[in-house]
C-alpha cells in the first residue's frame, strides 16, 4: 500500500457509469449547459446496456392495438403485485417521448417496408410494442449513438479507467466523490454539488450471470454505505435462457426468439412450457426460468433446448444476426439446430430508493438505470421496459439538476491521500469464486431460511477475510470483491426476511405469496455495519 498525490475537480454535475442511463444523463445535462463529468471504471463503450438484445418498450401514437393502460396492466401482472403503480404509470407514460430524444440523437431502430418503425413482442407483453435496432444488438445500437455524441459534446469530460472508492459527504449532503485512476496510480477528488450512480446492476455476484464483468454492484454498495435507503434487493431476474456450451454459460439469448415463436423442448425434444402456464413460452420471465429449472433437475441435464427452426431461415438471419454469429462460434446453427440454454442471473430488480425524478434519500445524490429501484418493476420486471427505464429516469434527473442549479462547493484541504494497491492475489480471485458460488447455491432461483442462513455466515467469514487482509485497497479487484460482498449481504438479508414465494423470490420453505405484500426498506447499516 503506499500514499498517493491527488488532484481536485469541480464539476456542476457529476455522472458515475456509462452505461446508456450515465450517457443519457451526461447528454440531457449538457444539452442543458451543465459541465458534466463522465466517470467509468472501465472503457467508455463497456457496459451491461452494450448487451442487452431485445429492445425497449414503448406505446407509440401510431400503434392502435396498444395503450398506456394496457403497458401499465402487463407491467403490474408481470411485477406480482409489488409494482407502485403511480411511479410505473409515470415512467411508462414518458416512452415515447424518450424514443424521440433517443432518435434525435441517431439511434437507428430498425423499421418496416413502409419506413415505420418496427415492432415485436416478449414475453408477458399482451402486444407488440418492443422497438429494436441492428436485429438482436438493441443495446449495443443505443450505446454506440450516445458514445458518440457524448465524445463530440465540449461540455462532457470524460474519465476512464477510474474506480470511484467513496462518496464525500458533509452534514449529510453528498458533494462528489473520491476515485482512483488505477492506470495511471493516482487518486481524484471530484466535488460537484450533483452527483448521479449509474452503475448498473449486480449480475457478477452469481457464478452464472448473462452481464459482463463490471457489473459488480459498486454504486449500489457506495449508496449504502453513504446511508441512502435501499429496498427489494431480494428480487434478482433469472433470464430463462443463456446459452450453454462446454459446461459454462456464454451469452444471453434473447427473450426475443421466443416473442417470435420459439419453443422450448427438454432433453427428450418434448415441448413442456403450458406445463406451467398457459402463455407457455410467453409467460413471466420468472415462471419460465422455473420451469426450465425444473426439468434440467428433473432430466439431471444442465440445459434445455429452445427452437426456432420453423421460422424461414432469412427471418432468423435479418431478425437475429447477433444470436445467430454467436451460436455459430460453437457449431450450433439457430436455422436448423436447437439451442441449449439454461437460467443466469441477469437483472436487479431492487436497488437504490429513488423518486420519480432519480433523488435518492441522501441530498446530492441521485441514481439512474438498473442501480435506481423506482417501484416500475416490482418482484419481476417486464421484458425490454429496462432500457425504457433508463431513458425516462435520465431525462427527469437531468432536468431536476437543470432547474435546480446549487453553486460550486468549496475545496475542502483537510482531505488527503489514501493508500492504495493494484497487485491483485490469487487469493482474491479464490475468494470471489467462493462468493459467487455460494450466491448461486444459496441465495439462485430456489432459496431456504436454513440456506439464507448459511450464506450469511459465509459472507460474514468473507468479509472478516477481506478487511484482515486489507483487499478492499486493491483497486480495482479487491475494491469489487468488497462491494459485491456488500451487495450480496444486502440481498441475503432481504430473502431470509421476506418469508414468502413472489415474482422472482422463491422460498421453498415458504411457497405460496403472502397476502398482506410486505413492503421492507433495508437499512444501510446492513452493509456499513462492523464484521464480526
């Protein structure tokens, strides 16, 4: 460990992320004329939003099968019960003003003959309403547009590569933030009156997970610790299918095939999904992944097969060219063969307690995208209304920070230097395994009291190993080994505590839901308090 030189930056806004919630932030911002500072831990173009295929829902005036309502009803169905209806109505109702921003900066959905743009339907939506672009790279379309406009835009500074370590508070007010550039050895202290997480979801803390690497929980840890109120971090979505080869899970395969018509078939080639719900392979996200659960333990098989040959080849190669080129690295040929998947954790539904303008419960700071919990997606959200998400809590944070310019805060000289290391263990990456491990065990798709329990323990020894050892320094692989262990003791607690089966939060020793809906806020003390 050693001490470190460290710079100062004042900034009007500071943006955390850069996923497409961070960009759309930084943009609206400085469409505004906010100074804004762009942090990312990685490279400006790595993000969970670059992968995401499917699309994003919206009711667009020119759709007459579809309506407000209608998206609220199969948002709220799809939720079981613990959506909160007045911020789901809100954030629906602003979809298609987001498609226009998101247009307006060149996003290229894709469109029909007639110059229309397209649509397709996921599961659990009662029509289509999910635009898309590039076929199958949705995500990847989005990000490209706004990579590129926040590159070209003079009042957007950007900072790769650097970890943000702490939130710098003051009589309970966040004013910016502590970071690490772990490329070049030197620390930042950034202070800006607002500040915005972004940072995306959880999905590493699970040994099987369909995100990316940075998708360690950082923001949501950095929250807690700062005292902000967290909420419903028990309801993590299980995709239902990511594609299995070689004994390990690759790459999602989008909910999308099966809005086309896909079929899932079990070992044996019989079909199986209205074994579970009359939607079959259309039914809630949840539901599918525990039916493909259930016959991969039923068949001892680690996958099941979802088939799209029937569909004319040149559909597949125009709707789904992604899908297609990935499977074909491992000699599976979607037009013709069928593709082994099975369950990854994918998403966070809970998150960061925020309004319908992205405040969090500590002043200064705010939060967007998967980070944020809104109430939009209840215990299981509906396919492609994350990226709507996204947008509408972008353009709301951004024009609350607009209309509510607070000054510059005074440099504080009494912070200094912290020490930090960036010479990583094999240790380090031993103990990530076990966690990721014990996640997927303990606290996957199918969860006990007496499990919850056992995790908490090990997380507990985890932790205590950790802090003896000082790993939390290392930037930027024991920092993450540290805020996932924060963010996995977060969900734990919340599952042992909700005694009761409901979305995507299956309790085998509690099966059925609880009708009285308990609503719980965790305290951040879970994740601050001191380790045994």
């Amino acid at each position: 460990m050693k001490n470190h030189s460290f710079s100062v930056k004042q900034v009007s806004a500071l943006v955390v992320g850069t996923g497409i919630s961070g960009l759309f932030t930084a943009l609206k911002l400085a469409g505004a004329g906010v100074q804004t500072l762009l942090i990312t831990k990685s490279a400006l173009d790595e993000s969970n939003s670059r992968y995401a295929q499917g699309g994003i829902a919206a009711v667009l005036p020119s759709n007459p099968d579809d309506s407000l309502d209608l998206h609220l009803q199969d948002t709220i169905r799809a939720g079981a019960g613990l959506c909160n209806e007045p911020s789901a109505r809100s954030i629906l109702a602003e979809g298609y003003a987001s498609i226009e921003d998101l247009l307006f900066y060149g996003v290229p959905f894709d469109r029909n003959p007639d110059n229309q743009l397209a649509l397709t339907r996921e599961a659990a939506h009662s029509v289509q309403r999910i635009l898309h672009a590039g076929g199958d790279a949705t995500g990847h379309s989005v990000e490209m547009a706004l990579i590129d406009k926040v590159r070209k835009n003079p009042l957007i500074e950007v900072m790769e590569y650097a970890q943000v370590v702490e939130l710098l508070l003051a009589d309970g007010v966040c004013q910016g933030c502590r970071a690490v550039d772990y490329h070049n050895h030197k620390e930042v202290v950034v202070y800006s009156p607002h500040t915005v997480l972004a940072t995306g979801g959880i999905g590493r803390i699970y040994s099987h997970t369909t995100n990316p690497a940075i998708a360690t929980g950082d923001g949501i840890a950095l929250a807690a610790q700062a005292g902000t109120a967290i909420e419903n971090m028990e309801f993590i979505q299980f995709h239902p299918t990511a594609f299995y080869a070689d004994g390990q899970l690759h790459f999602l395969v989008s909910e999308a095939l099966r809005g086309e018509g896909g079929l899932l078939r079990d070992g044996q080639g019989q079909l199986f999904a209205k074994k579970y719900h009359p939607d079959g392979e259309l039914a809630p996200r949840d539901i599918v992944t525990r039916a493909i659960y259930a016959e991969m333990r039923a068949s001892n098989l680690p996958y099941v097969y979802l088939d799209i040959t029937h569909l004319p080849a040149e559909t597949i190669e125009k709707r789904f060219p992604t899908i297609l080129s990935s499977c074909l690295k491992f000699g599976v040929d979607i037009r013709k063969d069928w593709i082994p998947v099975a369950p990854a954790a994918h998403y966070l539904m809970g998150g960061i307690t925020v309004d319908v303008e992205g405040k969090t419960t500590v002043p200064g700071l705010y939060s967007v995208g998967e980070t944020a919990y809104t109430g939009l997606h209840g215990a299981n959200r509906l396919a492609s209304n994350s990226l709507l998400e996204c947008v509408v809590l972008a353009r709301r944070v951004s024009r609350y920070i607009e209309e509510n310019p607070k000054a510059l805060i005074a440099k504080d000289a009494s912070i200094s230097s912290g020490q930090y290391s960036y010479e990583s263990q094999s240790a380090m990456f031993e103990a990530l395994g076990k966690l990721h491990d014990l996640m997927w065990q303990q606290v996957g798709i199918l969860r006990s009291g007496d499990g919850l329990k056992r995790a908490l323990t090990e997380l507990q020894i985890l932790e205590a190993q950790v802090v003896a050892n000082h790993w939390q320094q290392v930037i930027p692989v024991g920092f993450e080994l540290m805020s996932q262990l924060k963010v996995a003791r977060l969900i734990a607690q919340a599952a042992l505590d909700r005694c009761e089966s409901r979305g995507a939060h299956t309790r085998l020793d509690f099966p059925e839901p609880d009708s009285v809906l308990p609503m719980k806020t965790l305290s951040s003390a879970t994740v601050g308090a001191a380790v045994p």
